[in-house]
C-alpha cells in the first residue's frame, strides 16, 4: 500500500546530529533501506521534517520503520495511506456508490 511517512525531527536531536555529522548519512541509510518512490524535506513548524512516500507491504512492518527514525533522531512519525491518480480512479466506484448509499440514508432521515 501506497503510505506517506511524515517525519519530524526535533531540533535539538536535529542539531546534534547536524553537528556530530551523522544525519546525513543516517538519513541516507534509512531511506536506502526503505527504497521510497519519493522524500522531500523541509521545515515544519520550525523543525527537520521530511515526507517520504513508499509501499508498505504490510502493516507488520510499521515498527520497524518507525524505530530507526525514533533511535537515530528521536522523531515523532506518522503514517498516512495515500493515493495517486491512478488509485483516485479506479475508487470513483465505491466512493459513488457510498455516496448513493448513504446520501439516500441521510436525506431520507432529514426529511
């Protein structure tokens, strides 16, 4: 499954490991391990984030994901399923037929 991982550094653990020199390479080696289909880093709210976008082939594998972020950087880590177009598309289906489901539910209450 497609999942978008949020993950945000804070700033003194992102500080220290800047200064020491490891968070690049750490960064480097997490991310060769994970193999994502795109990471982009930026500041949030004032901290190290990145956005890393990869398939997560079972839930199981959360963990382990999570935990080199947590041991390397102290982050805090969130996982998002996500779609592409593609994905969007082909869910039109069951996104109407909720609609249509639901939508005749909730009008027919109102009424």
């Amino acid at each position: 499954m497609r999942t978008l991982l949020k993950v945000t550094i804070p700033v003194e653990a992102g500080n220290a490991r800047i200064t020491d020199g490891t968070l690049p390479r750490t960064m480097e080696s997490i991310l060769s391990d994970l193999k994502p289909e795109a990471s982009y880093f930026f500041a949030n709210n004032g901290e190290r984030s990145a956005l890393i976008v990869f398939d997560l082939k079972e839930p199981s594998q959360i963990p382990a994901i999570a935990e080199p972020f947590f041991i390397a950087f102290n982050a805090k880590v969130e996982f998002h399923p996500v779609m592409n177009l593609q994905d969007l598309q082909k869910a039109l289906s069951g996104i109407e037929n909720a609609v249509k489901k639901y939508h005749t539910a909730t009008a027919a209450r109102a009424a």
